[in-house]
C-alpha cells in the first residue's frame, strides 16, 4: 500500500478513536499496530506490540516520573497546599484580589513540589475555591484563575513534561527544569498584575478581605519552611551536580514521607490513598508513552517525519517563520488533544526542524512546553477546566472558559516574550556550565 495513505489512515483511526472517547494512549498504540502492520506485515507488528510496552516499562530514565508524582501526592495528601495558601491569605489577603493572589501563590509552591498542572488544579480548588466564592469573588474569574493556575506545574520544576522531552530529545533534563524557573516566574508576575488589573477596574469582582495581624502572619511562616526547604533540596543538589535528576526524585519522594510522617500528617491509610493516587497517575501517563512509542515506529516506516521535516525546513518563511507555524499548529492541537500525547507524538517531527533551522534545544524545550498549556485551559477540551467542573459543578464549563480569558491573553505575551528573547530561558541553566 502506499506510504502516504497509510500514514493519512492512521491519523485518520486515531482521531476517530479519541472522538469515540478511546483512551489516547490505547487509540495511538491501536493506530499503530495497525499501520505497522499494513506496510510491515502483521507478525512484525504483533511483535512490536509484545516488546515496546516491556522496554518503555523498565527504562531506567522514566523512573523519574513516578518518583516526582510520589512527591507531589504526599505532599498533597499531608495538606501543604493548604498551608501555601493560607500563608498568602495571611498576608495579602486584606488587599483587593488578595485572594486570588493567594491562590496564585499557592499554584507556584504546590506546583513546585508536585509537577502536574492536573493536580494543582483539582487541589486548589478544593482549597481556594471555596474561599474566594465565600468571600464574594466573581465565580468565573475564580475558576479560570485556578484554571490557569494550575498550568504552572508544567513550567515550574520539576515537571514531567520536561522529562519526558529531555529523555525524547537526549537533551540535558536538569538544565531543562532551570530554564522553566524564569518563565515561570514571570507567569506568576504576569497573573498577579492581571489579578492586580481586575480589581482595579472591577472591585465587585475581586473585593478585600478581612486584614490578619502580624500574629497570625508569622505563624503561617512556621508551617512554610519544610516545604520550601523540599524544593530547595531537591532543586539545589541537581543544581550543585550532587545528583542525578531520577536520584534528585527519590530524594523529593523520601523528603515528603520524612516531612509528614515527623509532623503528623500521614499515617498508614494516608500513605496508602498516596501511593494509589500516584500509581494511577503513573500507570495513566506510561501508557501514553507506550502508545506514543507504537505510534512512533508506524510513523517511522511510513517515513512521515522525514518528509514533514523536509517540508518544515524549506518553506520559504524563515526560521521564525517556521515555529511561528508549529507555535498555531500546538495551540491547534492543544484544543483537541492531551498535552502529554501532544509532546509524545510532535517532538519526534518538529524538533529534528528546529535543531536544523539553528535553535537551542533547551530553550525550545521551555517554547514547546508553554505552547503545550494552552491545551490545558483552552475549549473545547481544557484538561483543567474539566477537572475544575467536576469538583464545582455548579460553575458552567462556559463560565470557567470565559474566566480563562484574560490570563490566556497574558500568556500569549509571555510566549511572544520567550520567543523574542532567548535569554529569558537560557541565562539560568547556562550558570550551571
């Protein structure tokens, strides 16, 4: 059969499938196997399928992934999300928008010490939610605020995405994870000066709470220090070159039990509602992987890459004229698809382009990643979105979207930003040499 129509039919199955609700990772695994083994012969294919799950399963450098949800799913079992946020309602929280400053702040850190935005966001809206609908703020704005919020924990190390496209691109994970600290930074300044925008213009929106004195501020510092005293350990000795990135996990894993075991937060049922949370998440992204690899060898055979790039690479619009382009192709297939499948099934096509074109692998890493939270809050999937409606259903998913508006806006800012200058990227990772 001819390559090209293959290739277009497995695209064809694997979006059919994701439209029949499939799981992505058994819908690109099924495209696959199958396309594989219309060009390849179907004992091939069948063997394909019996080896990649069990190389993809016991690849040592994955082993960084459960690692880092095992920390964030102590950490969030032993309540230190609530803690982030009631630090920042200590303090800001007499301010108009405080608030929903506070619930920013709280994203940051939670996403800090966890990684995924999915869980930053359900966690934070059983947290701040509440508390901002009780205080009168606009339950819209609320939700899109911890919509986008919880976007972070993509960008903030330590983040799974990074991992999986430095394990992808062969590319330097802890300078990776560096190269987010920045952007996500300046994400939170963005946000907090939209937040801070907002109040000015609509105080019905976000009003001021009450003030809390010095007492209570200062208390709500005690209960900080161990969780930033995590991050720092486990940012820090990768920044030192004491550690490797998977032994840097172990350690965050560890430090968390350590952490809530001394200060009473878990206990046996507690550890156990943990590590089920984080082997559901972990089962749940290996099987994107494996399917993402599937997926990958039928398109290898078809020799789509090869062609995609060769056309990417001499299209006569430059090289910024280029990841313009993939820049509205991700922010396409964000609306429709899941983030991880989206790196998994595009890095193996556009990186080799924007290698070729002459652009840094880690700063594109840090582009390619912001484009991929767009998929996060944008209809008409909005992973985040979704997951926010269904712990308060009494907010419209029309509701929530129009609340993800305005901090939309400011990312495209801040992605047009990171384009235009590289160094707001690179300058900390190339500290490390």
């Amino acid at each position: 059969m001819d390559r090209n129509l293959v290739a277009a039919l497995g695209f064809a199955l694997m979006f059919v499938l994701l439209l029949l609700r499939v799981p992505i990772g058994i819908a690109m695994g099924i495209s696959g196997v199958l396309g594989f083994g219309l060009l390849s012969g179907f004992a091939p294919a069948l063997n394909l399928l019996a080896n990649v799950p069990l190389s993809v399963l016991t690849d040592y450098n994955l082993s960084v992934i459960p690692m880092f949800i095992l920390m964030g799913a102590f950490c969030s079992t032993a309540g230190m999300s609530r803690e982030l946020f009631d630090a920042g309602l200590a303090w800001v929280g007499h301010r108009r928008g405080g608030l929903a400053l506070a619930s920013i702040g709280a994203c940051a850190g939670f996403a800090a010490i966890n990684g995924s935005s999915v869980a930053t966001a359900a966690t934070m809206t059983q947290v701040a939610l509440p508390e901002m609908r009780k205080a009168g703020y606009d339950a819209g704005l609320s939700a899109g605020l911890i919509a986008a919020g919880g976007t972070l924990g993509i960008m903030i190390p330590p983040s799974v995405i990074f991992v999986l496209y430095g394990i992808m691109t062969e590319t330097d994970i802890t300078k990776l994870f560096f190269a987010g600290v920045v952007p996500g930074l300046l994400a939170v300044l963005f946000y907090a000066a939209l937040v801070a925008f907002i109040a000015h213009r609509h105080p019905d929106a976000f009003p001021a709470g009450r003030r809390h004195g010095w007492g209570e501020r200062l208390a709500t510092l005690k209960n900080l220090w161990p969780t930033l005293a995590l991050f720092m350990l486990v940012l820090g000795s990768m920044y030192l070159g004491w550690v490797t990135v998977t032994e840097a996990a172990g350690i965050g894993a560890s430090g968390a039990l350590a952490v809530g075991l001394v200060r009473g937060q878990l206990d046996g049922r507690a550890i156990k509602r943990a590590l089920i949370d984080s082997l559901r998440v972990s089962s749940a992204i290996m099987l994107i992987v494996v399917g993402a690899y599937l997926f990958g060898y039928f398109l290898t055979v078809t020799q789509f890459t090869q062609k995609a790039v060769d056309l990417l690479v001499h299209l006569p619009i430059g090289a910024y004229g280029v990841l313009a382009l993939v820049m509205v192709g991700y922010l396409v297939l964000g609306a429709v698809m899941d983030e991880l499948a989206m790196i998994l099934l595009t890095v193996p096509i556009v990186y080799p382009v924007m290698m070729t074109l002459g652009f840094d692998p880690v700063w594109f890493g840090v582009i390619i990643v912001m484009a991929v939270t767009f998929g996060m809050i944008c209809p008409p999937v909005g992973m985040n979105v979704f997951v926010i409606n269904s712990i308060a259903r009494d907010i419209s998913l029309t509701r929530i979207y129009s609340g993800t508006m305005p901090f939309i806006a400011v990312d495209l800012v801040r992605l047009v930003l990171l384009c235009a200058f590289p160094v707001l990227s690179l300058w900390l990772p190339g500290k490390l040499g």
